[in-house]
C-alpha cells in the first residue's frame, strides 16, 4: 500500500471522518453509491451530490478530461477521442477532483498523489465493492471480461479493482516486462515480480492461454497456480493467477 503524504490525503481522512486514505475512500464511494443496487454506476446520478451541472464532449481538449469550475456549479469535460469504458473512468476521476472542491476552501489542484487519490476515487465509484461482491464468482479472464462489460469498464481496471478487493492476484506484462501487479494475495509470493516474468515467458507467441505453473511461496516450498492470460494491446498482455487447492 502506498504511503500517503500529501495535504490531500490528510484532506480526504477528515472530510470522510475516517482514520486512513483507504478507509476514507471507501467511505466516499459507499455514500456516492449507496442509492444505486446495479452496474453498471449511473454517473449522472452522482452529479447533483456534487454540484455538477454539466458534462459534455470538447473537440478541443488535449486531455483525457477536465473539471471546470462555472458561476453555478462544476462541469465535467472530456475528451471525444476515448472509448466508453475509458470515457467513463476520465469521468469518475473528474468526480473524484469535485470530491475536494467540497473539502474546504484552498483545495489542492495539481499534484502527483492527488491525481493517486483521484485514480482510487473513480475505481471505488465504477466498481463499488457492494456490487462486487455480490457480482463475482469465480475468477479468470473470462469471469473478469464478464465483469468489465457488466460495469462498463476496461479489462484492465476491473482486474486491477478485483486484486484490490477480491481474493485473485493479477498483473501486466508490457514488452515481456512486468508492468504492474495487485493482489493481497501476491504478498505470500516471493519476489513477486521476478516470478512474475517467468510466468509471462509463457505467453511470448500467445496471444491467449491457460497454463498451471509452480510458484515459490513465503510459506515454504512452492504452490500450484493456474495462469490465464490475454492480450490487452499491443506487446501488452493481462495475467490472472489462482491458486490451486
């Protein structure tokens, strides 16, 4: 878990009346989504909570999305050139700047950890853990594509989301390289990454596959994992890991 630092962070603690940064985000997504019971998260709904009045397309922004501050209110823009799924999370991560326009005066703007804090916001409101749960079964690439097309989100945020708040470990390969992994479950993995890789070795001339492979665990001796895979973009590729009882 990161170590958060920032003013922001010590920002959402108090505004959520919470103890740390994840409790508090979690706190601020169940108010946001409580009154909704199905995904996928109608967005619009959460608008008024916010005081925001309006979210549109721009022709001329540069960036994935922008919240703009009116004489009555917030707006949302974003850019025409995302997908839906992406549109949606540039969207929830704009909600997640108007949550600190209603910390107080002289809230933060800029800044690496608040952008962080921003990212976390718009998982726990796409996908809210309540939904999750009661969502989710069993787990593996198809379950997860399942999932992301039901809360109209990308492969890769709800297999991110699912290492969060799941039991499954899942990680990125770009390049052959591990790019990102999560999981509570990877913490019992021995240097994860690197056993990682190997097991992204397998998928070097597969775009798509099923493979049982043996991991090294800080329990002693190795474990049995099944690994799926499948293809994200290009040179990239979503792994997912469960361990064999």
């Amino acid at each position: 878990m990161p170590r958060w630092r920032s003013a922001a962070a010590r920002r959402l603690i108090d505004f959520a009346g919470t103890s740390s940064v994840n409790a508090a985000i979690q706190e601020i997504g169940r108010r946001l989504t409580s009154d909704q019971t199905d995904p996928p998260v109608n967005l619009e709904q959460i608008f008024p909570k916010l005081d925001v009045i309006s979210c549109y397309a721009d022709n001329s922004l540069r960036i994935a999305g922008e919240l703009r501050r009116a004489d009555n209110g917030l707006e949302i823009a974003y850019s025409v050139h995302d997908d839906e799924s992406r549109r949606r999370f540039t969207i929830a991560h704009e909600i997640g700047h108007a949550i600190f326009e209603r910390t107080g005066s002289h809230c933060p703007r800029h800044g690496v950890e608040l952008e962080s804090l921003c990212d976390r916001l718009a998982a726990e409101i796409l996908i809210p853990r309540a939904m999750l749960r009661t969502n989710s079964d069993v787990m593996g690439i198809n379950e997860i594509g399942r999932l992301s097309r039901l809360f109209k989100c990308s492969l890769t945020s709800m297999a991110v989301r699912l290492g969060d708040v799941g039991n499954v470990v899942t990680f990125g390969s770009e390049f052959g390289e591990v790019s990102w992994h999560c999981g509570t479950g990877r913490t019992q993995i021995v240097r994860p990454r690197a056993q990682f890789k190997s097991v992204a070795s397998f998928a070097d001339e597969m775009p798509r596959g099923r493979e049982v492979c043996t991991i090294e665990t800080r329990e002693g001796g190795t474990s049995e994992f099944v690994a799926e895979w499948c293809s994200t973009g290009l040179d990239r590729k979503l792994f997912v890991l469960t361990r064999v009882h």
